[in-house]
C-alpha cells in the first residue's frame, strides 16, 4: 500500500512540474473502469481454501480485458505488459513466488517465518523454490525500508503504466478549453 501511494503522490508531482493540471484527468477517456475495481477488489477478498487464488487469477483476467479495451490510451501499453507478467508468473506457479533474499533485504524478515509455519494462510504468495518457473517475474526486487515491499517486474510495469496515463492525462489539453481559432476575418451582415 504504501507503493502505491508513494508512486501517486511521485505521479501528480510530475504532472504538476510537466505543467499538467489536476482538472485535466476529468477528460480522460478510460473505459470499463468498473472492471478494473472489480478486478482489484477481487486481488483484496480472502476466503478460505483455494478461492483466493481462484479469485485472484480471475482478477487478472479481469485485469487484461481492461488494460487491452484502453490499450490506445498513453501508458495501458506498460500496463498491460504488467498485468501479463505477474498473470504469467503466478499462473505457472499456482501463486506469486516471493524470494527469501528480497523479504530479507526489504525489511521483511518475519514474513519469511510466516510464509514458512503458515503457508496455508498464505494461498495467493509463497515462498520461491527450485520447483518455481520464471522466477525472475516473481516478487525478486527488493525495496527497503522505509517502503518495506518485495515487488516484481510486472508491479514496475504496472506501476509505470499507471504513472504514465495520470501524468500525460494531466499534461493533455481538454478539447473545450482550447480556444476556436477564427480563420478569414470577420463578415459582416453586408458582406
């Protein structure tokens, strides 16, 4: 969580520094967005048993489908690289694969034994072993304290992405805020 809001509040200074304007994201044309807070919101809810991984790789497709409908809108396109990359990783390895050393060195000691004496708990993360493939899309990156976060190149994609459409939303100018150029003089009645 704290990621996603360091990245935001990074995201609108660039904007404002670019010269963008927080009134300007109001033009944005992104579609299905409701499919995208279904799909987060399923990444959220945890019952119990196999549902939350169900739940989360439906939320990938959601994901996709939303990433793929705006893909022409500035930065989907490293969105949905993201999305296809942790899609991938946790897909082909019945979760995210999380690495010991990037816990270790982002601060995250104690969820290393948590994952380990309570990998039940744990459905939608694990603990990165041999029998894991494409590791390096997993959680492998380590970003220390104070953010405390083990992510993956898909998370930077996505996160990216996502920084993209809110700065170049912001920098882009609203169709009717831009003056109506007057061409050939001004006619009369008498002409």
């Amino acid at each position: 969580m704290k990621l996603i809001l360091i990245t935001l509040v990074i995201t609108f200074v660039a904007g404002f520094v670019m010269g963008g304007r927080l009134s300007n994201l109001g033009g944005l044309s992104i579609r299905w967005a409701p499919l995208a807070l279904v799909g987060l919101t399923m990444q959220m809810v945890n019952p119990p048993g196999r549902w939350p991984l169900v739940m989360l790789l439906g939320s990938f497709i959601l994901l996709s489908i939303f990433a793929l409908v705006n893909i022409r809108t500035a930065g989907f396109g490293l969105i949905a690289i993201g999305v296809a990359m942790n899609f991938l990783v946790i897909g082909a390895n019945g979760g995210m694969p999380v690495s010991t050393h990037a816990l270790v060195a982002s601060g995250q000691a104690d969820t290393v034994a948590d994952l380990t004496n309570d990998a039940d708990s744990y459905v939608k993360h694990h603990l990165a072993d041999e029998g894991d493939v494409v590791l390096w899309l997993g959680d492998v990156i380590a970003l220390p304290p104070p953010i405390s976060q083990a992510i993956s190149l898909g998370d930077i994609f996505t996160y990216g992405g996502v920084g993209v459409v809110i700065v170049s939303g912001m920098r882009r100018r609203r169709a009717d805020l831009e003056p109506v150029p007057i061409s050939g003089g001004v006619q009369g009645a008498g002409g």
